[in-house]
C-alpha cells in the first residue's frame, strides 16, 4: 500500500515536471519569435541562465495561475459571460507580466499587448501536454476521477445531502435540440454518429414520439421538465389581458410559464430532489443550475445561472481551448455560406452580420459549458442530469436539416455523448444515459422567398390596410441567440416587440411555419362572425393562399376552396387535416381549448411528398406548427429501463415516461400522481401529490445556481 502511494506521488511529481518543461521550452520559443519579449538582460546571458530564467518564469506563472486564478473568476462571476471570455486572456497576460517581474535581476520582459499572446500560448501547451499525458496514463486518469468523486461524498455524508449514502443508478438526460427521429437514424446508420449507433446495437433502443402542434423547445421542454405545456399554443403569442408578448425564450417569460407549470401539476418538475438542470430554458425544479434562461433575469449572486460560466472558465486552458475553437467554428461557418452562395444552393437564407459568432457560440462555447457542467454532475453522483446540446438546432435552422453543415455538428455532437459516457465509467454511483430530442425540423423554402411577401403583409392587405413596398423579415427566434443576449446582459426583445401599441392594427407573430393573428381592439377570443364583420377579406385571403395549408378560428379549422371542418364534430377535422399526418385534428383541437390561442392560428402549406413546409421566419429547417419530421423527435433509452409505451403523443407524456424511469432507478423520489406507473395522454393533467411535508424544493427557499 506504502509502494503503491509513493508510485502515485512520484508518478504526479513527473508529470508536474514535464508540464513545467513543456511550458519552459514554449516560453524560450516565444522569446526567440517575437520582438517584445525578452529572457535575458540587457548585456546578455547565457545559454544556462536564460534556460533558469525562462525556467523561473514558467513556473511562477504556473504557480500563480493555479493559486490566483480562481479567485478572480469568481471575483468576476457578475461580468457577463462573453466578456469575461474575453477578459480571461487579459488576466491571463496580467499573471504573466507579474511572474515575470518575480524573475531575480529583472532579466524578463514583455510588452503588455505581447504578454496576452505569450499566456495564451503557454495555457493552451501546458493543457495540451497536461492532458496527453493523463490520457496515456489510464490508471492515474482513473484515480484521479475516483478521487475527485470520493472527496464529494464525504461533503456529502458531512452535510446529510441527498443521495450521499445511496448506491442506485442515476440517470443523465441529454437533449440533443431539434434532432429528428429520422436524422438520428440517418446519422447512426451512415457512420456520422458511432457512439450512438454502437449503443442501439449493444445496449439502447430507439422510439419516436409526437409533439403538440407546437412544436418548438419551449412547449417540449416544459412538458418534459415540468409535466405540464397548457396554454403554450406557439413560441411566442400576445396576451389580451396583459397587452404583453410571450416569448418562450425571454427569461421573463420562460420564469413565468415555469411559475403556470408548477401551479398547474403542484409539482417542482422532473429534478426536484438531487437535480441538476443544464443549458435549458427551464428548471425542472432542479436545485443545481447552470445557464437557465428562467432563472438568468435573477439578481443576486446565489441565483445567477451564469455561474456555470465561471465553473468553466476558472481554468484559463478551458478558456484558450475554446476560444480557438470559437474563431475556428465562425470561420468554418463564414467558408461554409461562401460555398452554398457560389455554388447557388437554394433553399437559402442570410448567414451574415452576427449570425457566425452566434453559432459559434451555441456550437463551441455552449457545448463546452453544457458538456463540463455534466461531467462535474456525474462526479459529484447526482442522482438525475437535464442538459441541452443546442448545436444542431441553431446550424440546421440556417443550413437546413441535413447536410454537410449538419453532418459536422452531429459528428461533433456524437463526440461529445463519447466524452460522457466515458466519465461515467469513473463516476461513483453507475449512471443510465437516455438520449432525447424536443423536436424535429421540416426543411422548405421561406414564405417570404417563395411568395415574396411576408405573414404580416398578406394579413395587412387582408385588412385593407398599407403595406410596405419593400418586404421586411421576418427576425429568427433561434435559441442561441437568446443565449447569447443573456449571457451579455442583454433584453431579448423589448419596446413595442414585447409591448405591441393598442389599436386596430393585428398583431402578428411567427413561430417557424405557424403564425399567430391577434386584435387587440377586439376583446376576448374573437369569434368568426367578430372577424368578418371588421375585416371582411381576412379569412378567404389566408385559408386560399398558396402557401397557407389550414387557419383555425374559433374551433374551426378553415382550408383552400371554402373547406372547413368543426372540431366539436367527429371525423370532420381528421378528413380536412389527414395530410398532416395521425393526429394533427387532436393537436388543433388541445390548442384550441387553450386560453390564450390566438384570434386565427395560422399553419403553413406542406407538401407529404417532399416534407417542405413554409416558415414564416428566416429559416429554411423550422419547427413550431404541424408537417413534417418537426413533429416527430426520438427517445433513446438502455434497455435496462422499461419500455416507453406504444404512441407518445405530446411532452407531457414524455414526461410521465422519464418520471417512471427516476422511480425505477430509485433516483430523486419525485412525487408520484395520482395515477402510479401510467403514462398521461396529451389531454390529462395529473396533479401529482407534493414532496413530504408539503413543499416545493424548487419553489421555496433559495436556489443554489453552481456548476462543480
């Protein structure tokens, strides 16, 4: 045992002493590349004493990185997040300039500007030569997991936490955005995914499942993580009753639907006990939080879900290894939409301005975030992980579903779903990892590109009112660039966007291929009578254009050529929507019953030959109405956990199926509704009974918002 531990010491002294090597030698390096830096003094050294004096350097900045380092972070945890990207490196070079000056007879020097450059380089040799050899070393790589681990135990067992003297499987749930069930299986069976594919064959099975009629990550999400989407018909809507506009991801809005949710089910969500949620729009009740979109309009530093930021960037190597991959990605994107151009692919949209950097942020910065949040989660034995991968979502939006642009990212993404499941392997409880996606994405050309025009031109001239001669677009409500909004302290949508002007004027709203007709001036839910009176033309303009598919008004759903179905009347919607595929009447009619519908609920055009329906936002894959493979994302699932059911229709049954899992591994006792072991179909509400003594984990008391 004595042998064993002085093999351990002495194998970590080694490994110390490379990486100070590996770090010397880059310094010397740079001292002989670039002009501001210097190693020696003024009348010259020798070989022997600038090797010491770069020897010297090295390791004070190694020192003075692992000891000062994190203290500053967590000094900067209120900086937004992509600032203090950035920052990292001026800190970084900071450190050097003052190891430098540690350095006897002043002999080292650098150029303030020069001294950012010589960090970097020597954070991302040191990580490099670091990490290479503990992935040659696979025993000290394995202990090292387990010590980690080890230690979170016995804080643990100290301080009586949940789940520190159990030894059942946890389970981690990751969401891979807007990946179809026919893309996964795509993916798997031409090689772009081989992790996925090799657990389908040993040790996973595959399932599809319906979405709601809108099908988008807000309406999903809340239903998975929180039993309950009622009264969520799109992405965004107008609320007569407030004059405000929902958007499912404004932080603002995602708080609020979350506070509906859990009044609804009377139940905290999905990770109500020993939860940890990463990277979503909502909670689930989770107590463990890092980058949540409902709880980052939070002020006070115990609620700030930026502080997975900091859990990631305390390492400055982190914070070099993705900026690289940053310019990397945004590079990538910018060569990517100069081929489509001159190659004159069509279907397409404008990827320029911003766009590149807002996909490489929910690509790379994102991605690393989410992927190290989770790892820190199965380390610390977490009983139950919620994360979302956005990447493929935001790319597919731009690029289309599928694709070489699309290909990347899920072979990016597949490696990413490796690097967890081999952490895994060295967690301290076993863990089951069930794959699952929101949602699918129907490609097809815009609205605004097929006709010309947009939603909002088409309903104005409906009205009799003016139309703009020059068509405007139509803003994307993409996920990440809310993300990355938030992580710079920045509103989502404010000004008469979020606070439409009262008057006669509709308001109007998309959500991918669905759009949305208010009246304000109109009070109440406007009846079909209501509308024609004030706007004749209105409904015969939209249910007969081309690029319209079916309107629903006052439960009832209108078509091309006068057609029209009620659906309080058997059959009658099922043979007006059939080419929307099984189901498409039950969606219309659940949203209809909805409190907040809009006045008319507009669905594109889609054609069951191609798969293409029409956004009436700047997408070419969408999602958030009916057509397509949008409305059919995957469940993937070990075999060890029970079978889902035949026929999930909508998030709240998934919800009921991923409860049923927590109970069978014995992970958080979440509260168990009154119906035990069913899966709930799209129109029931359980209200499940309250955690012991009556409260709500998630809703009372602080919430601790941490990544380790």
């Amino acid at each position: 045992m004595l042998r064993g531990r002085w093999r351990t010491a002495g194998g970590a002294l080694i490994r110390v002493v490379l990486v100070w090597a590996a770090s010397t030698l880059t310094m010397l390096a740079l001292a002989g590349i670039l002009p501001d830096f210097r190693l020696q003094s003024g009348d010259g050294d020798s070989v022997t004493q600038i090797g010491l004096t770069a020897a010297w350097g090295a390791g004070a900045f190694g020192l003075l990185s692992a000891l000062v380092w994190p203290v500053l972070v967590r000094a900067l945890l209120l900086v937004p997040a992509l600032v203090l990207g950035l920052l990292v490196f001026f800190l970084n070079g900071s450190l050097l300039l003052i190891a430098l000056s540690l350095i006897p007879s002043g002999r080292g020097e650098v150029a303030p500007e020069t001294a950012v450059v010589v960090a970097a380089a020597m954070s991302a040799v040191a990580s490099a030569t670091s990490t290479a050899l503990a992935v040659r070393d696979d025993e000290a790589y394995r202990r090292r997991l387990y010590r980690l681990a080890d230690r979170r135990r016995r804080r643990q067992r100290r301080a009586g936490a949940p789940g520190a003297n159990e030894a059942a499987p946890g389970l981690v749930f990751l969401q891979l955005d807007g990946v179809g069930h026919e893309v996964l299986r795509h993916a798997c069976g031409t090689g772009l995914m081989p992790t996925v594919s090799g657990w389908l064959e040993r040790s996973h099975r595959l399932a599809a499942w319906r979405t709601d009629w809108s099908s988008q990550t807000g309406a999903s999400q809340l239903g998975i993580l929180h039993g309950s989407n009622f009264d969520v018909p799109a992405f965004r809507w107008y609320e007569k009753d407030t004059g405000e506009v929902v958007v499912c991801n404004r932080p603002t809005s995602a708080a609020e639907l979350q506070r509906r949710a859990v009044r609804r089910t009377g139940d905290g969500g999905l990770l109500t006990l020993d939860g940890a949620s990463r990277g979503n729009l909502f909670s689930g009740g989770a107590d463990q939080l890092a980058l949540v979109l409902s709880v980052s309009a939070r002020r006070g530093r115990e609620n700030r879900s930026r502080a997975g930021y900091f859990a990631y960037f305390s390492d400055p190597a982190n914070a070099v290894r993705t900026a690289l991959s940053f310019v990397a990605e945004a590079g990538r994107e910018i060569g990517q939409s100069l081929r489509a151009r001159i190659r004159g692919d069509r279907p397409r949209v404008a990827r320029g301005g911003l766009y590149p950097l807002i996909r490489a942020f929910a690509t790379v910065v994102e991605r690393d975030v989410v992927v190290a949040a989770v790892i820190g989660d199965m380390l610390a034995g977490r009983a139950a992980v919620y994360a979302d991968l956005v990447a493929y979502d935001e790319v597919a939006h731009h690029s289309g579903p599928r694709g070489r642009d699309t290909d990347q990212v899920l072979r990016r993404l597949d490696r990413s779903i490796a690097l967890i499941a081999r952490v895994a392997e060295h967690a301290p409880r076993d863990y089951r990892i069930v794959l699952l996606s929101d949602h699918g994405q129907s490609p097809g050309e815009t609205f605004l590109a097929r006709y010309g025009l947009t939603l909002k031109d088409l309903v104005r001239a409906g009205c009799g009112l003016p139309v703009s001669r020059r068509a405007g677009r139509t803003h994307s409500g993409a996920e990440a660039r809310t993300a990355v909004l938030a992580a710079l302290h920045r509103p989502v949508e404010g000004g008469e966007e979020a606070h439409p002007r009262p008057g006669p004027d509709p308001v109007v709203l998309a959500s991918g291929n669905l759009g949305l007709i208010s009246f304000p001036d109109l009070p109440g839910r406007a009846t079909r009578e209501r509308i024609d009176r004030a706007h004749p033309a209105l409904l015969a303009t939209l249910a007969n254009h081309p690029g319209v598919g079916f309107l629903l008004v006052d439960g009832m759903v209108l078509g091309p050529g006068g057609a029209q179905a009620r659906l309080d009347v058997p059959g009658e919607a099922e043979e007006l929507l059939a080419s929307f595929g099984p189901g498409a009447a039950d969606a219309v009619r659940r949203t209809d019953g909805f409190p907040h519908v809009a006045d008319v609920m507009v669905n594109s055009a889609y054609d069951p030959a191609s798969g293409r329906v029409h956004a009436f936002e700047e997408q070419i894959g969408s999602h958030g109405g009916l057509g397509g493979e949008q409305g059919h994302p995957f469940l993937l699932w070990p075999t060890e956990l029970s079978e889902p059911g035949d026929g999930l229709v909508g998030a709240e049954a998934v919800h009921g199926v991923l409860r049923r899992w927590l109970r069978e591994a014995d992970g958080p006792q979440v509260p168990v509704g009154p119906r035990s072991g069913s899966v709930p179909g799209p129109e029931e509400n359980p209200r499940p009974e309250r955690a012991p003594g009556g409260r709500l984990p998630s809703v009372e008391g602080s919430v601790r918002d941490e990544t380790r």
